[in-house]
C-alpha cells in the first residue's frame, strides 16, 4: 500500500513540473510566432535563413 502512495505522490510532483515548465513557456513567449510557420514551405531555403550545403 505504501508503494502506492509513493507512486501516487512521485506522479502528481511530476505532473506539476510538466504544468510549471509548460507555463514558464507560454510566459516567455515560446508559442507567439505563428505565422512563420504556414508560410516556411513556400520561402526559398536562403530566404528562410537555411544556407545550402555545397
């Protein structure tokens, strides 16, 4: 039974730092740009800041 209770408080410590990290992203801005991902496969890959491999 106390394996459980481990178990139980181990996923519930690891759950809230998934949710911590998950909204110190959104704070920072992580998820803002999203336009530049729509349009990336219609840019050409200088335009799009790739450089090509000679």
């Amino acid at each position: 039974m106390s394996v459980i209770i481990l178990l139980i408080t181990v996923s519930i410590i690891v759950a809230g730092s998934f949710l911590i990290a998950f909204i110190w992203s959104v704070k920072t801005g992580q998820y803002e740009d999203k336009y530049t991902p729509s349009v990336r496969i219609l840019l050409d890959d200088t335009e799009a800041g790739i450089k090509n491999k000679k």
